[in-house]
C-alpha cells in the first residue's frame, strides 16, 4: 500500500457557470460525489448507507451522471490514472445554518470516511464556505482536506493517493440552485415502495453470482450484503447503496453493488404499468 500523505491539491472543474438562483437563501443544496481514479485494476466501490445526515441518494437515472466521458477521461489524465469511475453520490441540502454531512465509503477492500460541512451565505453576500475531508481509518492525519469559498456552481474537488495501489480518490462538490434541488425532490417521490397499495413488487430474472473478492477468499471472510437501489421501469438496478453486512464482511460490500448492477429484473407495476420501485436485495457470499 502506499504512503498517504495529506494532499490538498484543488481541481477546478467547470461543468457548469452560473449564479445561483436569486430570491430565498434557503434551502441550499450540494452535490457530492466520490470518482475513483484508477491506474491499476478495477474493483468498484461502494457507499455504506443512505439514511441518516439528509443526503438524497442518486436514484434517478437521469441524475446518475458524474459528468461527461471526457470529463472523467480529463480527470484520469491529470492524475497520471487510466480512467475515473463513479464510487457514490448524494445531494444534500441546508438551512440558513448549514449543512454537515459524513459518509464510510468501501474502495475494493478499504475504508474511507468522508465529511463535508457547508455554511451558507451571509446576507447580501454569495461566499458559501465549504470544509471537505478524506480520512482513513488506519491515519492519524486526514488524507485530504480543504478549506474553500465557492460563489458559483463551478465544481471543486479535493484529491488523495487512495488506500488501493495506484489509485486516487477525488471528492467533488457543486452547489446547486433551487430550482434543481426541487425537480430532484418531485422526480424521488414518484420512485414507488414495495408496500404501497398496488405496487406489484419486481422479480429477477437474471442474477449473476459476485465476483469473490481474492483478498476476502484469502482470508475466508463470508456473508451476506444488503443494499437499497431503484429498480426503473426497465428492469435495471440503479445507484445501489449498501445498507448493512455481516460483522467483518466490509470486503465484501464493492463486489455486491458491481454485481447488482448487473442484475436484471421484471420491473414493478402499479395498475399494471411499469414504475420505479425501491427494493432491498441481498447478496450472499459463500465459500466453497
């Protein structure tokens, strides 16, 4: 593994120029998202929960978007990598006070922790001051973390050596007008639950076994995985969150959303037409 030093390299990303929406200060929203940047292998990741801290997971297949191909490819270039991949993302949301928000994310068989605290405008100002931290567990100091004034939903991001050889780790943040937290909002709620009235629930139909992690099967780990994700009106798993283990089975988690993904099912109907349903799967790994 390498040495992680503390890096607090800030890339600017212009995805989007603008303004903020005028009228009320709140509620502000952000966007955070996770992007691994690999120059060697390519184990996934995976976000642990999505519950708590008021992040609005990204389940909406048009807001899975982590930027364009050559974005990412941009991004790969400038860290001496092969390509960027999407880990997590999450939209969360302030008051007048503020935001915080913390998140244990799952890279191949090691652990990250995020944080992010945003405070909002003054009145008659636009300055949004923004904290942002990469921690591991196993580190004293933090891996990255800045200290940023953002104005404009220009995208900001801290950069780390990730805890896998040859990686990084790229945490980013845009803010977010109004206007788009609200459509955000609307589209979430037409997403259906398996408990309501009519909802005939998905069934698979196709279910590929995990890919065993070799450093897990080395080291007999065994369990199960259950993640949260959306099933659309196409059959497809979208944006899977790990919502719990088995004790000890954090080597695990990546390889159980690379599967689901995969994962293809007869979509759930209200009335007899397809919608989005949220759904609970378990995935289950086994030693032979």
């Amino acid at each position: 593994m390498k040495r992680l030093a503390i890096v607090c390299a800030v890339f600017l990303f212009c995805l989007a120029v603008g303004q903020l929406a005028g009228g009320e200060p709140a509620p502000y929203a952000y966007h955070l998202r996770v992007v691994r940047v690999s120059g060697a292998g390519t184990d996934p990741g995976a976000a642990l929960g999505w519950k708590d801290n008021g992040g609005i997971p990204v389940m909406i297949p048009s807001e899975e978007a982590w930027g364009t191909s050559e974005q990412l490819g941009a991004l790969a270039r400038a860290l001496g990598g092969d390509r960027a991949d999407a880990v997590t993302g999450f939209y969360v949301t302030a008051d007048e006070l503020g935001a915080h928000f913390e998140r244990r994310v799952y890279i191949s068989d090691s652990v990250v922790d995020l944080s992010f605290e945003a405070i909002p405008p003054e009145k008659g100002k636009d300055e949004h001051q923004l904290v942002m931290k990469l921690d591991s567990p196993e580190l004293v100091e933090p891996m990255a973390e800045a200290r940023l004034l953002v104005r404009t939903e220009r995208t900001v991001a801290i950069s780390s050596p990730s805890p896998v050889e040859n990686d990084w780790l790229v945490l980013a943040v845009t803010l977010v007008d109004q206007g788009r937290i609200a459509g955000l909002r609307g589209a979430k709620n037409e997403i259906r639950s398996p408990e309501d009235k009519g909802v005939v629930r998905p069934k698979i139909i196709h279910k590929a076994a995990p890919i065993y992690p070799e450093a897990a099967r080395k080291s007999q780990v065994a369990g199960h995985v259950v993640l949260m994700a959306t099933i659309d009106k196409e059959g497809i798993p979208r944006a899977p969150m790990v919502l719990s283990m088995s004790p000890g089975a954090e080597e695990l988690a990546a390889a159980a959303v690379d599967a689901v993904k995969t994962w293809r099912y007869e979509p759930g109907t209200l009335h007899g037409e397809p919608v989005d349903v949220m759904f609970t799967i378990n995935v289950h790994f086994k030693l032979e």
